[in-house]
C-alpha cells in the first residue's frame, strides 16, 4: 500500500489502538461476534485533513476499488423515518432514489443531515462507518463491497481508517447485501 505522492498505511490490529477510534467504534469491536475474527480488523491514524475519499487515495495509495464510503439515508415513508447506512465502493454511489429508498419501503430518500447523523451516531462527519452505528439502522452492503478481500472504511473520526475484509461488512449486524446498490460514477 505505499502511496506514490506520500505515506503508507501503518497498520494496527484495531482493539491495540482504541485510541485512534470513536468511542461507538471501540465498543462495537470490543464486543465483535461473527464469521470474520476482529483480529482482522485493522486500524491507520491518518492525516485528518486527507480523510476525504480522493484525497485519502491518493496520499496513502489506497485505491479507490478497496475504498468504501459511508453514505447515511434518510428514508421517509408519512411521518417515520429511517436512517440507513450505504457501503459503496468509492468507485460508484449508493442508489438511492431506486434500490435503497425501494428497499426500505419509503416514499423518499435522500441524504441524512450530517449534523443528525454524526449526532445521533457519535462519530465525526467524514469517518462515519457502519462499525457501532445505533443499533437497528439497516446496513445495506454492496455486494462488490462486501467480496472485496481488503476494505478501507472510516473508524468514526477523521484521525484513521479501518481496513477489514469485505465479508465483515456483510457480517455486521443489521448488514443486507444488495446486488446493485452501488452503480458506476458518472
């Protein structure tokens, strides 16, 4: 993972640095269940000025196939909403005026207000992460996303990024893979 124009990722197994994650993420990796042992889950402190997706990339030489960004929906169908986190690879966007708001059942779609989101979910805009999300937000997955040997995600702050497999990202709870959800930029 070395990067042509700067560093390399300095990898950690994530439950050694605590530190370098929001605490709604330290905790959910504290009690981590599933097929994916949380010893593959990994964390980088990062530049937070270079936490955005391109810029992130091309610093650390990441590329953006094994880049997955966090989308928050907010689906509304009357009076209910309901918050849903996207995992798209950085190479498309999350479909969400089709597959994500037909999913969910709702009339209308469309991004959360990140002041909610980063509120409600404890974690700072730009490292928002479906690792410790509120307990029953949907996770939809791309499958893409989730066949991918090595994601990188946000840790819930600017300061780091994860980086598992993708199948742990289908093995979160609340996690559905969808074929489709994320379609080619452009």
């Amino acid at each position: 993972m070395d990067g042509p124009m700067g560093e390399s990722l300095d990898l950690h197994p994530a439950l050694t640095r605590l530190d370098l994650l929001a605490d709604p993420v330290a905790d959910a990796l504290k009690q981590w269940t599933g097929p994916v042992p949380v010893h593959a889950v990994e964390v980088a402190e990062i530049d937070p000025d270079l936490a955005d997706t391109a810029a992130f990339c091309a610093h650390y030489g990441v590329t953006l196939e094994e880049s997955v960004n966090c989308v928050v929906v907010a689906a509304k169908r009357g009076s209910e909403v309901t918050y849903a986190a996207c995992m798209v690879a950085a190479t498309t966007r999350a479909d969400v005026n089709g597959l994500v708001r037909k999913h969910l059942g709702a009339r209308k779609a469309s991004f959360a207000p990140l002041a909610e989101v980063a509120a409600m979910s404890g974690m700072e805009y730009g490292g928002i992460t479906p690792v410790g999300l509120p307990a029953g937000w949907p996770i939809l997955v791309d499958a893409a996303a989730a066949r991918l040997p090595s994601a990188v995600i946000g840790s819930g702050n600017r300061r780091s990024k994860l980086r598992l497999p993708g199948p742990a990202l289908a093995a979160l709870p609340g996690a559905e893979v969808l074929e489709g959800l994320g379609v080619p930029l452009g």
